[in-house]
C-alpha cells in the first residue's frame, strides 16, 4: 500500500497516527540518515524521489521519506513546538494554578521562560543572515517585536516582584514596576495568540487573504500618520480656545481660590481638563458628534440651566469653536476614513491581481525555513 495511492479517507484516518509516529522517532531517523553518510531521506533529488515512489520500496527510509516530502508533515514538529510555546502563554497569562497573596512560579510559566528565549534568540540570529532584506519580510519582524517584547514584559515583572512578599497587584501603584511589567506582557500576549496566522499560507485561499491583509496594513499606518498630524495641529488650536476655561477650573478645583462668578461657561467641560481633550478628541474618530464639548453658555452670575438653550452664546469666538470641532470631526470622520477604505480597496485589488505568486513565495519561504530549522533543533 502506497501513500501517493491511498484513497483521501485512508489518508485523513492514518494521519493522527503517522503523525505521532513521525514526531517521535523522527529525530532518530534524521541522525541514523546523517551519519550513514546517505542523505538520501532530507535531500534527494526528485528523479531519485519519483524513482523510489515509482519502486514502491516497503521499507523504514522509504516510510519516512515519504513523509517529510509530503508538506504537511514536512513542519510538524515546528509547528508542534509552536503550538505548545502558545499553550504556554495563555496559561501563563490566565494563570489558573495562581493562588491569592502568593508568589509562585508554575511549570508553563518556566517552560514559556525558555521557549521565549529560544525565539528570541532564533529571531535575532534570522535577522543578522536577513541583513538589509529585513524590511521585506513581514514575518521576521513581527515575531522578532513579539519576542522581544515579551522577554522585557517577563523580565520587567520578575524584578518587580523580587522586592515584594505579595503578588497582589491591586495594592500598588499602576506606575509600579510590577504593574508595569505584567501590563507590557499582556498587551504584547494577544500580538503572540496571533502566530497561528501564518499557519494559513498552507491554504490557497487562507493565504492570499492573509498576504493581502498584511499589505493593506501599510495603508492603515500611513493614514494613522497624517491623523495624527491633524490631531496634534487641532488639539493646539481649539485647546488654545478653551484655555481661559482650564485656568479658571484649575485654580478653583486645585488652589481653593475664590474667583469671580464667570459670565461664560462651557457645557461640558472636558476640553477645558488636563487630561479630558485627549480622549474627547480622540474618541470622535469611532463616535462622531458631542457639540457640546465646544458649546459655550451664557451664564450671568454663574447660574446656568442646561436645559434652556437660548442660553448658548453664539457670539464670534465661542462660533468658531464650534466651526473647529465640525471641520476636525468632518476631515478625519468623512474625508480620512473614507480615503482609507479607498486606499485599501486599491491595496487588495492590486496585490491580488499577483496574490498567488506572492502566496506561493510566502509559502514555500516558510516551508524551506522551517523546514531547516527544525531539522537541526
């Protein structure tokens, strides 16, 4: 019975078999195959491999060629590790064995210690041999980012807790290293969970979609930079505006002086807080509207009803206010999202026009590395 002759559902049924099998004496078949001065198991030529194919030879190496020439196994054991490096890190980040008040170190917690170092260590090695290829894969550096990132969440939080005799978290300050430490480990955790994406350039299909997505992320951050041009040049602007109103709050929230009653006061007064601009702003690009965060009142002796709107000032600088707030909201809410979807629609017509060499070298680039990677691990 041979593998290229089997019926697809004898494959699908051996398959969980032949995998464990593969997994657990592969590293043995790889050795005796290298010092037997052969070869003839990884690196054979495809008239000796049709040769043998053609022959039907029942035999070890032949059971074994045959598997690491079929794609599917030809990484298994990469991708097995990588799966359990995941596994890892989501136990670490839920941490169901953790118990309250107490410092502990579990087995996933050691063993995604040590799977961390070894990427990170491959990631920087890969990235040496890349040299000036490196901005064209997208792959290395993403896994690169994530690796370093986590050791630095990992290391920032063990020196955090070597002074501490608690672990719990909620009795120190967020700007404690510990805090610090596991915030950057977790905001890095679901950049890692994402790994498995690139399992998918396997798949015709899956994959063009997955190289087309990576390249329309260029477009996503060259928007992302001029917003944050027209963020930064209107937040001047209209905190400028509304400046007379963050002194006045400031010093009678923070300095207790007794000031006199304004004639003028804002609706809401997050544009006229330290912090509040930013989020009012920022929070407009996915909710669009709140006129009353530029809307100013006119409050004679400092009484004001919200509910009567003939009260709102309408007068020459409290206008152009509100003109600021609609042009900021109208040309990154209309204009900037609405040219971004354009750019991405141009993007993903374009690259899928050659989606499937593109597919094809993503591919066979992951399998060939992966391939001589795990042969030597």
């Amino acid at each position: 019975l041979k593998w290229d002759t089997c019926p697809w559902y004898w494959r699908a049924a051996l398959v969980p078999f032949f995998l464990l099998v593969y997994f657990l004496v592969f590293p043995f078949i790889v050795l005796y195959d290298i010092f037997s001065c052969n070869n003839d198991i990884l690196f054979e030529s495809p008239a000796e491999l049709k040769k043998h194919q053609h022959e039907g030879n029942i035999n070890i190496k032949a059971f074994f060629r045959g598997l690491i020439h079929t794609p599917i196994f030809r990484i298994v054991i990469h991708h097995f590790l990588e799966a359990l490096f995941l596994a890892c890190v989501f136990l670490s980040t839920v941490d169901p064995l953790d118990v309250y008040n107490e410092k502990d170190v579990q087995w996933y917690d050691v063993l995604m210690i040590c799977f961390v170092i070894l990427y990170l260590m491959g990631d920087i090695v890969e990235l040496w041999r890349a040299g000036s290829r490196i901005i064209r894969s997208f792959w290395l550096i993403y896994n690169f980012v994530t690796s370093l990132f986590l050791m630095i969440g990992v290391i920032t939080t063990a020196i955090g807790y070597a002074n501490l005799d608690h672990d719990d978290r909620t009795r120190l300050s967020g700007n404690a290293v510990a805090n610090v430490g596991t915030t950057i480990f977790a905001m890095t955790t679901p950049l890692v969970m994402l790994r498995p994406l690139r399992w998918f350039l396997f798949f015709k299909t899956l994959g063009t979609t997955i190289v087309c997505t990576i390249k329309v992320l260029v477009n996503v951050i060259q928007t992302f930079l001029i917003y944050m041009i027209i963020f930064a040049s209107n937040a001047a602007g209209l905190f400028c505006m509304f400046k007379p109103f963050y002194i006045r709050k400031f010093y009678h929230s923070t300095l207790n002086q007794t000031l006199e009653p304004p004639v003028y006061q804002m609706a809401k007064t997050d544009l006229a807080t330290k912090y509040g601009w930013i989020g009012a702003m920022f929070w407009r690009l996915f909710d669009p509207g709140e006129p009353d965060f530029v809307t100013i009142r006119k409050c004679p002796g400092g009484n004001c009803s919200e509910d009567d709107v003939d009260n709102i000032s309408l007068e020459f600088s409290h206008t152009m206010g509100i003109v600021m707030w609609a042009l900021f909201q109208g040309v990154t809410t209309i204009v900037l999202l609405n040219l971004l979807i354009a750019l991405m629609n141009s993007t993903y017509t374009r690259v899928w026009t050659h989606s499937d060499k593109i597919w094809k070298y993503s591919k066979s680039f992951y399998q060939v590395k992966d391939l001589l990677i795990h042969l030597f691990q």
